[in-house]
C-alpha cells in the first residue's frame, strides 16, 4: 500500500487501510447497534400499560405475545432482504439510513395512529410489523460492516456486543422512567433514535469485501452456507437458544416482576438493567479474551452457566434477590455472547461472512421470537416456575450437547486469533 503524502487524498477509510479509520468506524458502528436496541428496548418495562394504551382488550401474554411478536417476525423476514440488496448494491450504508428512517416512521405512527383511538389492534400490529421489517435493516447491516472491519473478529464482535449490551443496559431503566412521564413517551424516543441512526450511517465508509461474489443473506443462500460449511450449526444453535432466554425474560420476564413482585414500571425497568449492565460492561472484554484462548471455553461455560442463573431467578423470594440473579445472567451471557458470533464469522468463508452473519441473525430472530411466544404459552399452561424451568434447561442442554462437538473443532484452520 502506498505511503500517504500531504498532497494525496486520504484514504484511512479504506479497505485495508491503517487501524485508525477502522477504529473510528468501529465506534460509529457500534453507536448504530446501540442506538436501534436502546430504542427497541425502550418499550419492554411497560408493554403491559403500552398496550392498553394502544387498544388491545385480550389478557396480557395474548396481547402482548402479538405486539413484540409481530416485530420478529418482520425481523425474520426481512433481515434476508436487506442482505440481498446490500450484495447487489455493493453497499451497505445507504440501506442502514434507509432502514432506520423507516423504523422511524413506525414507531411515530404506533405513537400517533396507534393511541389515536381511530384505528383497532389489528392494524396496531401492522404497523408494528412494519416498523420491523425497517429495522432490521439497519441493525443487521450495521453489524455485519463489524465483520468487514480489521483488528480481530473477537474485537469487533466484542465492540457489537457491548453496543448490544449498551443499548438495552440503558433502555430498560431509562424506558421505565419514560413511562412514568408518559405512556406513549418510549415510542416517540424510540423514532428520534431511529432518526440519529440515520444521520450516523454516512460517518462510515462501505468495506463490503472486494471479491464478493454476490451471495446473499436469503434463507436459501443460508442453507447454502451451512451446507457447504454445515460446523455453522453450531453457533446458530447457541445463538437460537440465547436469544430464546432474551425474549423471554424481554416479555415474560416483566410480566413475572410485576405480577410476583408488584414491580412499578421503573422498579422493571431497573430489574432488567441488573441483567443488560454486566453484559453490556464485560462484552468488549469477553470479545478479546475469546481472540486470546479460543471460543470453546467461554461459548461451553458461559451457556451452561448462563442457563442455571435463569432458572435461578424464577424462583428467588425477594425482589433484591431477583435484581442479584439477574446480574449473574448478564454475566454470564457477557462470556459467551461474543465468542459465539465471533466463531461465526471464523467459520464462515470470507465471501459468505456476511450471509452466514445474516443466517445468525435470522437465528436470533426465531430464538427471540420463540422466548416471547413459546414463554407466554409455557407460563399459561404451566405457571412461572415451569417456564423458568424450560429455558433454563435448554440452555444447559445446548452447552451439554454442543461440548463434544466444539472440542472437536479445528481452529488452527481459520484466523480465529488476533494477538497484536
């Protein structure tokens, strides 16, 4: 590469260009992926007053089952879309901005429309639905330039971690406290996010990897991947049942605080923060020791533990011990988040990163989905303790299950290390 003179146009931004431009977008890329979860998460301590306001008449867990699950499912649809796009444009930027306007839009017209009293549930969760299948493009695309990024997958999936973990560290309390001004406060903070992710999408320069040979993040192009690289089911399957716990504890988890505890908006809001804040502090670092040791470790550890501290807060006495516990589960999630997105993109052939990184999202998008639907029916049927038990247990069995099979992996084959 040649050297820069003063005369010569910068080029710090670009691919294979020094650290510096990469360090900056880095922090650019991760405030996006900050941004879209603060926002989303924003809405989770107080669905049950949202809802109301927003006119559904059925029980809690049906209604609210419908409203989060609507957004999924536009996440799932959708995230293949707009990787289809990003490879056959060659650019991911423009789509991010694209994407966040959008989700912008819904959540002004969920806040307008929506509590408006003019229109019924019904199209609530249309619009809804809408609103994710915007969304999702800008956090998929954000994440996946991540991947395009140097200085070591471990920390730039550590940087996407903590940004997640960020996000909905602060979203939860802060999201409490807006609906204590408010109800519909949340949605209207939500857009003016949206807004600014917009705005940050054209800070950053488009690294998409020079011999992309046009694959896309459709589902087909996906069981194309992980037919070709079949190890991928591994991550995905951490991924899924990781993400299983979130949306539970994202729906479930708030009505069982205020259902055992009498938890307050604000009091939910602060009990799901006592999760988001250690995993939100310990992402980054979590990234960059799985690039020092290796990813086995903390994806097979982290799991398990992770799994036996969410079955721990079903049935802890006190509201104090529910916040302890809840620590203990970002922590423990805080392990094994980054290394088992970062083995993703170990695994996956440079010129399928970022359909195997979409794969993982549409994963996560199911696994979430699946905490929020499959949770509501587990507690109707069986009660809190059962469906604490379940998702406890299923992420146990993964790590269980999967040990063997990490073992078996060979890293030395891909650039799984950065130790400069």
């Amino acid at each position: 590469m040649a050297s820069a003179t003063p005369d010569a146009p910068d080029t710090s931004d670009a691919p294979g260009a020094p650290d510096g431009g990469s360090r900056r977008d880095r922090a650019v890329l991760a405030a996006t992926v900050f941004a879209v979860l603060f926002a989303q998460v924003l809405l989770y301590p107080g669905v049950p007053d949202l809802l109301e306001a927003l006119g559904a008449n059925s029980p809690v867990l049906d209604a609210g089952t419908w409203f989060l699950g609507a957004e999924f499912v536009g996440f799932v649809l959708f995230a293949a879309v707009w990787g289809a796009l990003s490879d056959a444009l060659g650019r991911r930027r423009p789509l991010i901005a694209l994407g966040a306007l959008g989700g912008a839009a819904g959540y002004a017209v969920l806040a307008t429309l929506g509590a408006s009293g003019r229109v019924g549930f019904t199209a609530v969760l249309v619009f809804r639905f809408v609103q994710g299948t915007f969304t999702i493009g800008a956090f998929s695309l954000a994440l996946t330039m991540l991947t395009d990024l140097d200085g070591g997958t471990g920390r730039n999936m550590g940087a996407a971690g903590i940004a997640i973990g960020g996000g909905t560290a602060l979203g939860a309390p802060i999201g409490g406290r807006l609906y204590a001004i408010d109800t519909l406060a949340p949605l209207w903070v939500a857009s003016a996010c949206l807004l600014g992710v917009a705005g940050l999408a054209f800070a950053v320069t488009d690294r998409v990897p020079a011999d992309d040979d046009g694959s896309s993040e459709s589902p087909l192009a996906v069981l194309g991947a992980l037919g070709r690289t079949p190890v991928l089911a591994l991550p995905y399957a951490f991924g899924l049942i990781d993400r299983l716990a979130a949306g539970f504890f994202a729906f479930v988890g708030t009505v069982y605080f205020q259902t055992t505890f009498g938890a307050d908006t604000a009091t939910t809001g602060l009990l799901l923060g006592c999760f988001f804040a250690p995993f939100a502090l310990l992402q980054y670092p979590s990234g960059v020791l799985s690039d020092r040791i290796g990813r086995v470790g903390p994806i097979a550890i982290g799991s398990g533990l992770f799994g036996f501290a969410v079955i721990a807060v079903g049935f802890v006495p006190s509201v104090l011990l529910a916040g302890a516990t809840m620590a203990l589960v970002g922590i423990f999630g805080a392990l094994c988040a980054p290394a088992t997105l970062a083995l993703v993109s170990d695994l996956a052939a440079e010129r399928e990163r970022g359909t195997a990184i979409g794969g993982f999202n549409i994963v996560g998008s199911l696994g979430f989905l699946g905490g929020i639907v499959g949770g509501a029916v587990v507690t109707e049927a069986a009660g809190f303790d059962v469906a604490f038990l379940v998702v406890g247990l299923a992420e146990v069995a993964i790590a269980l299950v999967a040990l063997p099979l990490l073992l078996r992996l060979d890293l030395t084959t891909v650039p799984t290390f950065e130790r400069g």
